[in-house]
C-alpha cells in the first residue's frame, strides 16, 4: 500500500486567522486519533499569517477516505465558508525519494 501525502492551504479571512487556526487544531487532534493517520500537522505562513496550511499522511486511500467522510469533516467543512476567503488547496503529493 501506498502512503497519501496531502498539503492543504487556507487563507483566512480578515479577523479569522484565530478561529481557522482553533478550528483546524481541533481538526489535528480528531484526525492523529483516526485509523491510518499518519501525521496531521498545521503550519502558518511566516509571511502571511492569514495562510495556513495542513500537512497530511494516511496510511491508505480506505483511511483517508473514511477521513473524509467523518462527522467532524462534515462539521469543519460546513464552518469554513465563514473564516476562508475562496477554496481550500488541497494537493495530493507523490514521494519522489
């Protein structure tokens, strides 16, 4: 089986960087007690504060897929649209060494 790397990239909204930043700490904590995740860990922008960006490993497509289909991914999704200014960046990575 192969690892899934994912890097996903937010830009909060003016006055919502502390509330994305609790929401995807609370999204971390969830995530690392889940099945097949690897590593779920957040980082900022050092120069953009505003930008935040979650650095993923699952341990197979059936983790993240199950992942994805969690209640607290349902509720984090429904609480972006208030704290995000556009879309998430979510790309799926490939090891090259």
């Amino acid at each position: 089986m192969r690892e899934i790397v994912l890097l996903v990239v937010f830009k909060a909204k003016p006055g919502k960087q502390a509330p994305l930043t609790a929401l995807l700490q609370q999204m971390s904590v969830l995530s690392l007690a889940e099945t097949g995740c690897c590593a779920y860990t957040l980082h900022v922008d050092a120069d953009d504060p505003a930008t935040l960006v979650l650095y993923e490993v699952w341990s197979d497509q059936a983790a993240l897929d199950a992942h994805d289909q969690s209640a607290h991914v349902a509720h984090f999704i429904g609480a972006l649209p208030a704290l995000v200014a556009g879309p998430m960046d979510r790309k799926v990575l490939a090891r090259l060494s």
